[in-house]
C-alpha cells in the first residue's frame, strides 16, 4: 500500500546543511514526507536561501520578538499548523521549545544532535566533546521530550576523536553522518516503522509492516 506523504516542518537556525540533506532525501523520494514549510527562528541564515532555492514555505519567527519561551513555541507551533504540518524536525533549531509543543505535537518532533547522548547535551556539543578529553563522540537522532535533548532515542552512531582535532575539523565529521543518519530516521517515523515504548524505540519489521497493511 503507498502511503501519503507525510506533512513536516523542518525548524532550522542557521546554515541549513541538514535541512539540505532533507530536501535531498525528499527530491529522491526517499523521505516519505512532503516539507510543508521551513521555520527558522532568525532571518538572514543560510537555510533561509536553501529553502528559497528549493521553492518551499518559509516562516521566520523571530525569536528576539517573544517574551517568554513559551510564546515563542506557541507561534512557531502555529506557524507549522498554518501549512498543515503534522510533524517538526528540528535540524540544527537552536531554540528549546517547551511542553506545550510537544503536547501539539506527540511523538512528533524529531532532533538531531551531535554527540552520543546522554553525554554532552546543550548548544556547544562539540566543543564540550573536545574539552574532556573523550576518544568517541557521534551523532544521536531522538523524539524530543519536555527535558531538553533527553528524548526516546532513534538513532546513533559513533565517530572517532582524532588528535589533531579542532571543532571545526571534528564537526565536519559529525555532520557528514548527521546527514545520513536524521533523513533516515525521519523517513522511518514517516512510514510509521518506529514504534516508541517508554524510553526505548525500535524498528517495526518490514514483514509487520507487510501484514498490517
Ligand atoms: C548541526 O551539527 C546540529 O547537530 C547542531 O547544529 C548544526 C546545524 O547545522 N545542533 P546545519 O544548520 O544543519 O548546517
């Protein structure tokens, strides 16, 4: 059975080069979603020209224009429902959005983060990777929860610390499999093969998936 493409939202900050993955992945039709429309919480950034070029929505809310956390979340909530996403992939987002956005949307928002986690959570991953010392870093993709990058976790891979590694050296690395690892966990929660329980996520068996339908 072919199933409709599903709705997302991809929330970015910056350069963009994850949503460019995504983009990628949905042009090849490996993604299994349709991006209804690119949200970034500043305008000007890289992403921005990305999503242009590709020709989809694009909603900058601006962040500095809120008061609170929660206000911001609500508007980049609503923001996502006004193109009709039913889903938020967060690809390099550097906001924390609060409950109320994973109560619109449960189960449902996908983040991707560079480090093993639970180790080195927080914006400056990598830099923090570096600082202790660790032989092992990687990339993690997760649903998100109330707890900031805490959720059930999808995905992970490692990458090896090499000496000579600066954080630029070291997050090309890790962004080189970011870029693999996030299109392919959101393509998996858009055919429904992720079944979550409690903190644990696994893979539904394509031969279940063939039975139910
Ligand atoms: C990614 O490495 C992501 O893990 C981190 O910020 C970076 C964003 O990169 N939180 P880009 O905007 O997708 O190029």
């Amino acid at each position: 059975m072919v199933k409709t493409p599903l709705p997302i939202a991809i929330l970015i900050s910056g350069s963009g080069s994850n949503l460019q993955a995504l983009i990628d992945a949905e042009r090849s039709g490996e993604l299994g979603c349709d991006i209804a429309v690119v949200i970034s919480d500043r305008s000007g950034v890289q992403g921005l020209d990305r999503a242009a070029d590709a020709g989809l929505g694009v909603e900058v809310v601006d962040w500095s224009a809120f008061d609170s956390r929660e206000a911001f979340s609500e508007a980049v909530c609503d923001a996502a429902q006004r193109y009709g996403a039913r889903a938020l992939v967060l690809a390099g987002f550097m906001r924390i959005l609060t409950p109320n956005a994973i109560t619109r949307f449960p189960n449902a928002i996908i983040n991707v983060h560079p480090a093993l986690l639970p180790s080195f959570p927080g914006a400056r991953a990598v830099e923090g990777t570096l600082a202790y010392g660790v032989k092992l870093t990687g990339v993690t993709v997760h649903f998100v929860d109330e707890q900031v990058d805490h959720g059930p976790i999808i995905s992970q891979e490692a990458i090896e610390v090499l000496p000579d590694d600066d954080a630029d050296a070291l997050h090309a690395r890790i962004q080189e499999v970011e870029h693999r690892l996030l299109p392919e966990a959101v393509a998996a929660f858009a055919r429904g093969n992720l079944v979550v329980d409690g903190r644990h996520v696994r893979l539904r068996h394509a031969q279940t998936e063939a039975k139910t339908g």
